[in-house]
C-alpha cells in the first residue's frame, strides 16, 4: 500500500491531490506546514512526497532541501518529492532543490495521476505544460 504525503496550506491543493491519489489501496497524509514534512516522513516512511512549492514559512524548495540533507545522513529514508509549482519560471527551483517531478498549476488529474504513478515507479516526472514555444530566427540576409 503506497504511503503518500500530501504538504500544503491552502485546503483546495490538499484536497485537490487527495481526490486523485486517495484510491482504495494508498494512504495519504495530509500536512499543513513545511515544518511537519520530515516528521511525517520520518514518522510514516512514505513512498512519495508532494509538496506545494507556496506554503507559509517553508515553502517547497525548503522542505525538498531539507528532506535531502536529512536522508543524506540517515536521519530520513529517501523518497521522492512532487513538487506542485505556480508558474513555469519556478521549475528552475524544482530543478535546484532536486526534486524527482514537477508539475505547473493550475492542477488537473490526468497529469497529477501521471507524475504519481511515474514517481512511485522510481522514475521522473517533468511537466511540459506552458512551455514557451520555440522561435527560429533565420540568419540575417548578406552573410553578416
């Protein structure tokens, strides 16, 4: 039975997840507070963590960090972090505080299922969404 910790302040983001991931068979653990992940996570051992990177005084990054310091000395198992983030400038942070996925709000559960059932698979998930498209620009006429 997979154990999954659900971390945010605002009510509707907790519900919103825990109405995707909360089927037969899987536990979640909702936390109010970055201060309550890691000891949800040393208390529960939970095969995931999703984390909303906006949370009052330790939002996402900060709990990512902090649960990988923890685990990097034995105080914490590893587990993998789902980062739930507001725009698409903030997986530059995602990246940084390396967390194993990320996904851009707003939220819909074809992709909240994805990147769950991918991060409790042990793989990643990066969330494509509202990604700037590209554009070529052809070279300047006259060689230079």
């Amino acid at each position: 039975m997979p154990i999954i910790v659900v971390a945010a302040d605002a009510p509707s983001v907790r519900a919103e997840v825990r109405a995707v991931v909360g089927e037969p068979g899987t536990e979640v653990i909702e936390v109010r507070s970055g201060e309550q992940v890691a000891v949800a996570v040393a208390e529960h051992h939970p095969d995931l963590v999703v984390v909303d990177l906006q949370m009052g005084n330790m939002g996402g990054m900060a709990v990512c960090l902090d649960i990988r310091l923890e685990a990097s000395y034995g105080k914490l198992p590893p587990v993998p972090v789902l980062m739930l983030l507001d725009r698409r400038a903030d997986v530059f942070l995602a990246k940084r505080s390396s967390a194993e996925g990320w996904l851009v709000k707003p939220l819909d559960p074809i992709r909240i299922r994805r990147a769950t059932a991918a991060l409790l698979a042990g793989g990643h998930f990066h969330d494509e969404s509202y990604q700037p498209v590209p554009v070529l620009v052809p070279p300047a006429a006259g060689g230079g």
